[in-house]
C-alpha cells in the first residue's frame, strides 16, 4: 500500500536539471516519476495546434479540463531517449512538447489559473498516492504543500541556457544560444511575477545550487535527504 507521506516535492525554473535529475531518484528509489510540466507543455502544444488564443484563459481552462493526459514510463519500444511517454487520446506527443515553440509559449499558458487549477487536481490526485516524486514549478507551494520532502533546485539563467541549448543540438535541431538565453529570461521573470502560483521556493523547501554540481551529486544528495527525512533508501549505482 502506498504511504501520502512518502513524497518528494521538486521545483525549480526551466532547465536546471530537475526532471533529469527525478528520474534518477525515481528509479532508485523504484517510486513514481512525474514531470507536471508535461501537462502544462501538452496543453500547450494543443492550444499552438489549434490556432487558439493563448491569452484566453477561460478557453484554455476549459480545454485542460477536458483533455485527458497519460503520463507512463517509456516502454522497451520507445528507448530513444525520453524519460516519460505523453499520450493525449492515441497520440504520442511525447517530443512534440519539446519543440522551441513551446518553450516560448508554455509560461504564458500555465499562468491562467484556470489551466492551473484544471491540472491541479490531477496532479494532487497521483501525488497523494505515495511514492512519487513530482516535478514542477509549484509542488512544494501548490500542489503537495504536505510533501514532507521538498526540494527546489536552482541554476544561473547562462548555465541553465547552455543545458537548453545542448540538449536540442543532440536532438539534431538547430539551436540559438542567444535566443535560447533572452527565452529563458524572459520566462523566468513570467513565471516568478505571475498572480498565481508564482516561481518560488517554499518556505521549507532545500535549495540546491546545480551550477558546480554533477546531476549525481544533485541526485545523491536528494537521495540522502530522502534517507534522513522519508526514512527510505534508494538502491546503490
């Protein structure tokens, strides 16, 4: 049976290595990954596939809430890469949240509260299940306040623009750190002034610097905290 209190809560902005970083203290753990930024990104990438107005809150509210999203692991036919497989209906759109466009666009979309709260119940939902670590920018303030274990980690906007940048070369996409940059900072100052839900630590959230830090020493360390305050231990590597 799972346990409400075996929860880790891990926020942080756009790139700083939080979902990367999940999956490794996911599997070690053998708990639940997931990334609730793939519900705002699906959304998202519907509303830009429909041509809809993204300043309309009320309608984008409107389509989370009707739009059922399946998170699962990759099965063994989908090793190429992916941490997660996002299904809306029969579709895999899994790469399709990764697309530049959505980046740009994603901040904008999760800022109406009535994509928030549509969301919200699903994500709280999974999460008071137990044995999940959930990802977001509002785990540990919004969504799992009760998390006993809450994490935000942190980066500077150049190296967090390097690891963006990066990450869609490797893809084979061409990629332009500059743009990539000014994206990120302007997304950074949306999320963290919005009315609802904004981009902050909570107040008894650990903060973690990534910037010198390996994503094992990153994982390692969420992996003692974990030990210390869950009372559980993830598997050695």
């Amino acid at each position: 049976m799972s346990d409400p209190l075996l929860t880790i809560a891990l926020d942080g902005p756009a790139a700083s290595g939080k979902s990367t970083v999940a999956l490794i203290v996911a599997e070690r753990l053998g708990w639940l990954y997931f990334d609730t930024g793939a519900m705002y990104r699906a959304i998202t990438y519907l509303a830009l596939q429909g041509n809809d107005e993204l300043t309309n809150g009320d309608a984008l509210g409107e389509l989370a809430r009707t739009t059922v999203i399946e998170i699962e692991p990759p099965t063994v036919n989908e090793q190429d890469g992916r941490q997660y497989t996002v299904w809306v209906g029969d579709a895999d759109i899994t790469w399709l949240l990764r697309e530049q466009r959505v980046d740009q666009h994603v901040s904008t979309v999760a800022a109406h509260p009535a994509v928030r709260t549509a969301l919200k119940t699903q994500q709280r939902r999974i999460g008071l299940r137990g044995r999940v670590i959930m990802v977001g920018r509002d785990i540990g303030t919004v969504v799992l306040p009760e998390a006993p274990l809450k994490i935000y980690l942190d980066a500077s906007v150049e190296e967090r623009a390097h690891r963006r940048y990066r990450e869609i070369v490797a893809r084979g996409e061409a990629a332009d750190y500059d743009q990539i940059l000014a994206d990120m900072r302007s997304r950074d100052a949306r999320d963290s002034s919005r009315t609802t839900a904004p981009l902050r630590p909570a107040e008894d959230a650990i903060i973690l610097n990534s910037d010198l830090m390996s994503i094992e020493a990153v994982a390692n360390a969420i992996l003692e905290y974990a030990q210390v305050r869950l009372g559980v231990r993830g598997q050695e590597k």
